[in-house]
C-alpha cells in the first residue's frame, strides 16, 4: 500500500482485537509484541501510519516514554520509519525476504512455540520455587550470587550465555537432576529462537532487575515471591518472542 488507507477511527476499530492494556511488569516487552504482531496481521500495512503516539499509549496503558522505546527498536530494525511535518508520525516500511527469515522459518519448524515457552516456564517457575523453599548451601549461594554477578558485568555480545548460565545454575540448585536434565534441553530450544531476534538494551536492563529480584527472594526463603518474579520473567521474554516470531 502507499499510505491511501484510512487513518482515525478505522484504524482504531482495526486494532481494537489486537491492543489491549499490558501488565505492569513487562510493559515494554508486551507493547513491542503486541505493535509487532499489528504488523504481521497487516492490521497496519507497509505505507500506512501507525496510531499517534498518544493514541497507543493511551490503548496499551503504558507512558509515552515507554512507548518510544518501542517505536525506537522498530525503527532500529527497519520496521517503520518516522515522519516529521503536517502528515508526519511512525509509517510502517516493507519486510524484503532475507536469508535470516529463510533460517528463521528453518528453526522455527523444529520447535512448536508455544509448548517451548510454557514448558519453560513450568520448570524455571519450579525451580525457583524449590530453592526458595528448602534453601540453598552456604556453597550454592554463592554460585548463585556469582551466576548473578556475571551477568551485571556481561558484554553485550556474551550477555545471553551469561544469562543462560544463570538460569542452568538455579535449575541445577532445585535438587531435581530431572529437572536441571529437562531445563537443558528446553533452554537450547529457547536461545535458538532467542538467536533469531535482535538484543534489546531496554529488555537487557528489565531482565537484570528481575534476576536481582529472583536471586534476593531465593536467598531469603521466599518461595512464593521467587515463583512470581521468575514467572513474570518468563512472560516478558514469551511476549519478545512471540512478537518477533509468532
């Protein structure tokens, strides 16, 4: 398209199936997956114009400020382009095929999406659980805290195997060999997929505020609190998956 099509209310009855408010906790992570998958659907085609700033943020009940950061990664990825004057805003640009799509839908075949998310999230919810409630080792705790560590001093290129060791270590305290075994093979699955999007600094930085969260409520014996925090975490990266994948 080239930019002809309605704007105002037909575009918002348009999206209204797909925006909704996001949760508190991963507000930039659901508002990316829920712009993202707009344009997927073609509910905003390539040289049409997004919602106004205003009009999104209102939608997804997140500050304008969260939302620019939004726009801001898609812009960085070639996604829209912004406009300025009279018949300015955020315009969405096409999606030539590229050998990166052609492995995306190569790994993508391998792996049933939403069954690798939602086994994760069961294992890594209970693992967190489980440390929490019997406690760790003077040992353990200490891994745990320099598994933490590692990822507050991680390059960017090395923050996703520092993350990964974070994660293999606290399924690994669980005390199930079971579920450190299982938590392995669903993680390989995962960066796999987390290979195929791009690293997002303001995720990167959300994400640390919940390990730091996690790793606080583990120690303390907080069972229930770490089982929320690593379930919230869980949600905010099946919400960047989906978005870019789904």
């Amino acid at each position: 398209m080239n930019g002809s099509a309605p704007q105002g209310s037909s575009t918002a009855d348009r999206l209204s199936p797909v925006l909704r408010p996001v949760r508190a906790g991963n507000g930039f992570e659901e508002a990316l997956e829920q712009i993202l998958q707009v344009m997927r659907l073609g509910l905003v085609a390539e040289g049409e114009r997004l919602p106004a700033e205003r009009e999104l943020a209102d939608r997804l009940r997140v500050s304008r400020v969260t939302l620019r950061e939004v726009l801001k990664v898609l812009q960085e990825q070639g996604l829209v382009e912004s406009r300025r004057g009279r018949y300015g805003g955020t315009f969405v640009l096409a999606r030539p095929g590229t050998a990166g799509e052609e492995e995306l839908r190569r790994r993508l075949a391998g792996i049933d999406l939403e069954d690798t998310l939602r086994f994760r999230e069961v294992l890594e919810v209970g693992a967190a659980g489980l440390c929490a409630a019997h406690g760790l080792s003077g040992e353990g705790a200490e891994r745990l805290r320099a598994a933490l560590a590692a990822t507050h001093d991680a390059p960017l290129a090395d923050y996703r195997r520092r993350d990964t060791l974070l994660h293999l270590t606290l399924a690994e305290l669980s005390g199930s060999p079971s579920l450190a075994a299982q938590y392995a093979a669903v993680r390989a699955s995962v960066n796999d997929l987390l290979d195929c999007i791009p690293l997002l600094v303001r995720n990167l930085e959300h994400s640390q505020q919940q390990h730091t969260a996690l790793v606080e409520a583990v120690l303390d014996g907080d069972a229930d609190g770490a089982r929320e925090v690593m379930r919230e975490h869980c949600c905010g990266t099946a919400a960047l998956l989906r978005g870019f994948l789904a």
